[in-house]
C-alpha cells in the first residue's frame, strides 16, 4: 500500500474553536485529504476529491483581480476581516440578500437554520433597500439572489424585486422552496410582473422519500407544481438538489430526466453536495461527503453516458476545486449536445477579471427565460461559443455544481477566491462559506447563532 503524499499546503480552521491553523492537501490511496492540526483539539482529516489525475488536470490557477477591495481593513487575517479585506481574489458575482430569517419548513439541513418559530424580525423595506444600495455601489455589475429563511413569506416580496431592479440589478433569482410559489396561485405572476429572473428551486428528488427524509414532508406534487407555476409566468427554473449520501445520491438521474421533461423553461440543474455547516452540528465521517469526481462519475453513469464526465469543467471564476459546469443544447429529440469542449487546458491560467465577467454574463443569460434573454451591452467580452449559446439561447441547458465548505474542510485559498457573497446585515460582503461557517459545537464565525 503506497504511503500518503503531500501534494500541497495551505491554511485552514480549527473546526472546534475556529483558530486559523496550516494545513495541507495529502493523497492517499487516490482520495485526497485535507489534513490539519490544532494544538488544543487534535488533529483533523477529511476527503476533498477523489482521484490525484482528476485533481492534476482540474486544478485552474487565476491571475487575482487588480483593484483589490478596500472595505475593511486587514486585521487579524483571512477569514476573520471578511467584509471584503483587500487580499480578496475575486469580484462580487453574486450577492446573496436575506430578507427573512422566518421559514415554512424546518429542514435538516440548512445553512441559515430556519424555521416556522423564530422570533427573529424581519427587516423593513428601507433596510433592505439600503443594502441593496451599498451593494450595487461595491459591485455594479454582480447578480443579485434573494433569499432567507423562505422569502416568499414576505407579502412585500414583490416590492423588493422591483427596487431591485430599479436600483440596477439586471438579474434577480429567487431562492425558494417552491410551496408558496405552489400553493399561492397568483404569486409567480406578481413575481414576472416586478421583474423576477429566476427563481433556483431547492429539488432533492423526484422521490416522497427523499423529501421526507431532508425536508419532513411530501413535496413532489409541490415541485411539480412550482416548475408549472414559473413555466405559466415565463421565469425560468434551476432545479437546486442538496445531495446527501445514503439518501438521495440514486436520484441524480431522475433530477436531470426531470429537468430535460420540463426544458426550455427549466434552464438546468445546480447540484450542491451537501455541507456541514448552521443546523448540522458534529464531525462527519468521509461516506458522508461526495466529492466533485464523483458527482459527474454519477452524472454519466445515471444518465447512461447522455452527460458525460469529459464535458464538464471547472469555473473561471471561483477557485477551481470549488465548482463544475457544463452547457449543452436540448436537440429535437430532447437529447443533450455538450457545447462545453472537452476540459484539455484547465490547468491554463485565466485572469479572475475575464472569468468573473464571464460568470456574470453567462448566469443571467442561461438561467432565465428564454423569452426575457437579451444580448450582453457589450459584444467584446463575448467569445464565439458565447456568441453561439447565445443565439440558441431557447435551447440552451446547464448542469453545474457548487461544493460549498465547512468548518472541517475549510481551505483559506479556495474561499479567497470566493465570488458568492452574503450580505451582512451592516452591508458588509462576506463570502458565502465564511459568512454560514459554524464550529462542531455550533458557533458561528460570521451568522450569529
């Protein structure tokens, strides 16, 4: 048996009291493990990829980003001058706007740990209005996703999206668990109406199982119904799965057979393997986890080769270990064409400034509705496939990936390269996983718990 390999270095949490600590990439018998050592709480290893080929020939270096942010000054070091610090890598792409902490569910899984009782009040339109200022200021060019707890709960919903889009904001998603967009009749047509995008639909499965393992209830009716609601109001759907192994793994083929059944206003699927992080609480165990190889190893083997491993790659954007996409075109037989080319040069390296503005571009193109897509202002940071994808825009299918990171496999150079940020409540920009971080006994590094 070959003995474990350092492939390289970096820095990490301790995932008990959050000390910043070294930490390191090591291969072992093909999985490769994140490793670190606090010198209260012990040592810690936890799987990060499968496969040291797959890791070589994905990994992309990025040139950072020039004009540096200049929001909070650099104090004590990344993570903890988040806001941005001036050593952020990369651009704001999307900002995630939490305009609720109150929620309709009560999932076992969820980052902003949610639920039908809290207490928490929700803030008023000037707030939010506020926020969404101070960010289209930082970042005029980023996405804007709103989220919660549930925001369809907010009967001024609308009103939100309309100064939204008032301010600037080109391209505004929802972040939904359907059931009101499902159950509330007119509700996706007053959405439509104040300019609503998209809306990224949580999908666990095609299976009542499965929903009533991660989400307490039967929904399958519910998401049907939701995706039927959008496709009446012309808003385009990205069907958002949180996989969980032992759980919902198997129905990866069915999200995508579901997502081809309802396409073009269906415009893809966004996989999310699953986090450790706000409700979950305690150290998981490596058969918990499922890594970027082998969610597209499952893709290909559940969808007998119509996707294939070979016609996915890493983002411009984001650090490379952090994200998979792939862009297709629905054909006349309802069949999937790959017009992503095969990954030859990942380990090329791209400048965070073209792949920021290409992630922009490309998420408000492809995951809207086809009748609401209009040609990018600028045609010069357009290649041809873009210019193509464009053209067949009514076509067009996405299946992509975010591996989101807990306190047990946190890696400071991934989340520097971060381009999906939370907005604090004092407006603030904090990448995603920095800002949803919480210890092994519940402690939040960012989101008070």
């Amino acid at each position: 048996m070959p003995r474990p390999r350092l492939l390289s270095k970096t820095q990490s949490l301790c995932p008990i009291c959050l000390t910043r600590i070294p930490a390191a990439r090591r291969l072992e018998n093909d999985t490769l493990y994140l490793e670190k050592n606090c010198a209260t709480h012990g040592k810690f290893k936890t799987k990060i990829w499968q496969g040291e080929k797959s890791f070589r020939q994905w990994v992309k270096p990025k040139i950072p980003i020039k004009n540096r942010f200049e929001m909070v000054p650099e104090n004590k070091g990344c993570p903890f001058d988040c806001g941005l610090c001036p050593h952020h890598l990369q651009h704001t792409c999307t900002a995630v706007l939490e305009v609720t902490q109150n929620c309709n569910f009560n999932c076992c899984f969820c980052f902003a740990e949610s639920n039908p009782t809290t207490a928490e009040q929700d803030p008023g339109l000037d707030k939010i209005f506020a926020l969404m200022a101070k960010v289209y200021a930082t970042s005029p060019g980023c996405n804007l996703q709103i989220s919660g707890g549930e925001p369809t709960l907010r009967t001024d919903l609308p009103e939100i999206i309309t100064h939204a889009r008032k301010i600037g904001f080109e391209f505004v998603q929802l972040n939904t668990n359907g059931f009101l967009l499902a159950t509330d009749k007119p509700l996706a047509g007053r959405l439509a109406d104040a300019g609503l995008s998209s809306v990224f639909l949580q999908f666990d499965g095609t299976s009542d199982t499965v929903h009533k393992q991660l989400r307490g209830r039967s929904l399958s009716k519910i998401k049907e119904k939701a995706v039927s609601r959008c496709s009446e109001n012309n808003i385009g759907v990205v069907l958002v799965p949180t996989l969980v192994p032992g759980i919902n793994i198997q129905q990866i083929g069915p999200i995508l057979s579901f997502a081809l059944d309802h396409a073009p206003l269906v415009r893809g699927v966004h996989f999310q393997p699953v986090s450790y992080f706000g409700r979950h609480t305690g150290m998981p165990k490596d058969e918990d986890r499922i890594t970027i190889p082998e969610i597209l190893c499952e893709i290909e083997s559940q969808t007998q080769g119509m996707f294939q491993q070979k016609n996915f790659r890493p983002s411009a954007c984001e650090h490379a270990l952090c994200s998979f996409n792939g862009k297709f075109l629905i054909n006349k037989e309802g069949r999937p064409t790959p017009l992503t080319p095969a990954c030859t040069d990942c380990c090329k390296p791209v400048l965070a400034e073209q792949g920021s503005q290409q992630a922009k571009a490309s998420v408000a193109r492809h995951w809207q509705a086809p009748g609401n897509i209009q040609p990018p202002e600028s045609m010069a940071a357009e290649d041809g496939l873009d210019r193509f994808i464009r053209q067949a825009a009514t076509h067009m299918f996405s299946v992509s990936g975010m591996a989101f990171q807990d306190a047990w496999n946190l890696d400071l150079d991934r989340l520097k390269g971060c381009c999906i940020h939370s907005v604090a409540p004092d407006g603030r920009l904090i990448p995603f996983c920095a800002y949803n971080l919480t210890s092994g006994l519940g402690k939040g590094l960012y989101r008070k718990t």
